[in-house]
C-alpha cells in the first residue's frame, strides 16, 4: 500500500509539473492577436532579453524563458534585430524566432517607372522613416558606387536610375541609407556587369545608357516596341535633333499630369528635351530590365518620329512629312468612329 501511494504521489506531482510547465510555454493570450514590437539590443544577455519579454507581455515566466535557453545551448546565439509578435505566440516559437534571428521585415514591390520620389513616398509608408528621410539621402553623394554619378548642376537625384524595381523583403530595422543599399546592391548584382560592357562597346557611358533606358521606360507601354523607341532615340541623338520627349517635361513639372501642354513645353529646365539638345543630365525614373537592355540593342531602324494611339502603341515614321500624314490620318479616323 505504502508503495502505491508513494507512485500515486510522484504521478500526481510529475503530472502537476507537466501541467504548469505547459501553462507557462503556453501563450499568455491565445485570442490576443496585437502585434508588439520589440528591439533586442546587440550584447543582450539571455536574462535582459526575458525580462523585457516578460514586461512586454509576450512571455509568462521569464525564469523559464532562461532555464529553456541555457538547456537547448543557446545562450550565446540569441541574435539582435527588431521583431514582432503578439501574446498569441508561445514561448518555444519565440526563442525559435531570436535563435534563427527571424526579424521582422517588411515588403515592398517597386515597380518599373518609378521616380525616387514615388519610391521614396511608397518607403515612407511602410517603414519607420518619412519620405524626406529618403529623398535627402537620393540628392546627394552618400553612397559610394562605380556607377553613381557625382553631384552636379542640373541633377535632381544622384539615385535616381538605380534603385532597381523589384519586389523587396527587408528587416523592419533597417535605416533608409540601408533599405536604399539593398536595391543598389540589386542593380549591381543584376545589371551593373553587363550595361558597363555593353555601353561602352556602344560608346556611350553606362550613365548615358540608364539614361536612355529610363526615357525608353516612360515612353513604351509594350515591351515590343522598346527597342524600337530606343533606336530612335539614339537616332535622333545621332543627327542632332532634339529628342521632344513628353515623359522629360513631365519630370521637370512639380507635379505629373494626364497630358503635356504646349506651354509647359517651354520649362526652362535641363531635363527639357524640347528646349535642350542631347540627353537630360540625369535618369527621369528607375527602368526595368527590359528597357535597360533595349537600351543597350536598338532596334536596327532608321525611324526618326513616333506618335502614341490609345491604346498605348505607337506609329514609327521615318520622315516629319510622313509623321504629320499619319497623325491626320489617324485623327480622321477617330471623328469617323
């Protein structure tokens, strides 16, 4: 009897312990879903880390948060950054998450075409920083890359052409001089090899060929007709005639609108292609691959002038007398419709 009732009572304390052990891993609300950010500090010992869990509100014991950390080896590789959760995460997921260093991120999709403005107002929404925190690093000399351009007269934005659109998982932590190094880095990776290679057996710099790319980018809605954009461009350059780009006026306006005016055309801007020769000193947007390499594989036609229909394609002509048939003709057909 005596030996029944002594492993009666280790079964119920063993079962006890079972129980509270489970409580305490268990979350502290299971239907509390409220996202709780929390900063770990580099250096943090295992007990400062639990003690702010616990005043957090995310863990029930911090006492067990250390005893389950020191028995699974993890004392030293705790890892620092910004995470997130809820009282609804228990506490093995926790410990999980700081031992693989599972921080919070945020992401992004930054589409072709985008400005650094654009870009930096879609950053100022989902990060911890404003709009202007980006733009003021964009302007200036703060990132040292081959390819960047030096600051000078008439550039609106040193990153601008470079910050390469693509869709982005990045740590919530992250300053905007990193976020803005991540997308350099993808440009670098993806394209920064060859635009160096081919642009200079084009003769051109790699600057001027993100130029051209980022001008193919706001004038081509089908990728078809890109590198047919392209050529004339290059040209145009080629027998000095003033590019006329709509999408350079637009970039020199503070705002951008449904349509180019005739009086916005005379903007005393660089980026002006109506008024001044040559390329604009400087990307007018972030172009994607497919302009990028449009840039660097004109088309082999001899156009000179292009028009957009509304449906977004354009007609190529090859002399102004045809451009202006073509336009009439055009426009003879919509007042019949």
């Amino acid at each position: 009897m005596k030996k029944a009732a002594r492993v009666f009572l280790i079964s119920i304390i063993v079962i006890t312990g079972l129980l509270k052990f489970t409580s305490l891993i268990s979350p502290v609300n299971r239907y509390d879903n409220t996202i709780i950010g929390v900063e770990i500090k580099s250096g943090s010992s295992s007990r400062e880390i639990s003690q702010k869990l616990y005043n957090k509100g995310l863990i029930k014991s911090a006492r067990l948060f250390n005893i389950l950390v020191s028995v699974s080896g993890f004392d030293n590789s705790l890892k620092a950054g910004y995470y997130e959760w809820s009282p609804s995460d228990n506490l093995i997921s926790i410990i999980k998450d700081l031992n693989r260093g599972r921080v919070a991120t945020f992401k992004i999709t930054i589409p072709e075409g985008f400005t650094v403005e654009e870009v930096a107002e879609k950053l100022g929404e989902v990060t911890f920083y404003s709009k202007e925190n980006y733009l003021s690093l964009a302007e200036g000399n703060n990132f040292n890359r081959p390819y960047l351009p030096r600051k000078r007269q008439g550039v609106k934005y040193v990153l601008e052409g470079f910050l390469y659109p693509d869709t982005y998982i990045i740590p919530k932590e992250y300053n905007p001089g990193q976020v803005l190094n991540v997308m350099l880095n993808n440009f670098e990776e993806k394209c920064w090899q060859e635009l160096r290679e081919k642009s200079l057996k084009k003769g051109i710099t790699p600057y001027e060929a993100i130029i051209i790319a980022s001008l193919i980018e706001k004038e081509a809605r089908l990728e078809t007709e890109k590198p047919i954009i392209s050529a004339v461009i290059y040209n145009r350059l080629r027998k000095g005639m003033l590019l006329q780009i709509d999408a350079t006026v637009q970039y020199s306006l503070p705002e951008w609108k449904d349509r180019v005016l005739y009086k916005d055309l005379r903007i005393d801007s660089r980026y002006n292609t109506y008024k001044y020769p040559g390329l604009p000193p400087g990307p007018i947007c972030n172009p994607g691959k497919s302009s990028i390499e449009a840039a660097l594989n004109p088309a082999d036609v001899d156009y000179l002038f292009y028009f957009a229909l509304e449906d977004g394609s354009h007609i190529f002509t090859t002399t102004y007398e045809e451009h202006l048939r073509q336009q009439n003709k055009y426009r003879r057909g919509l007042e019949n419709e």
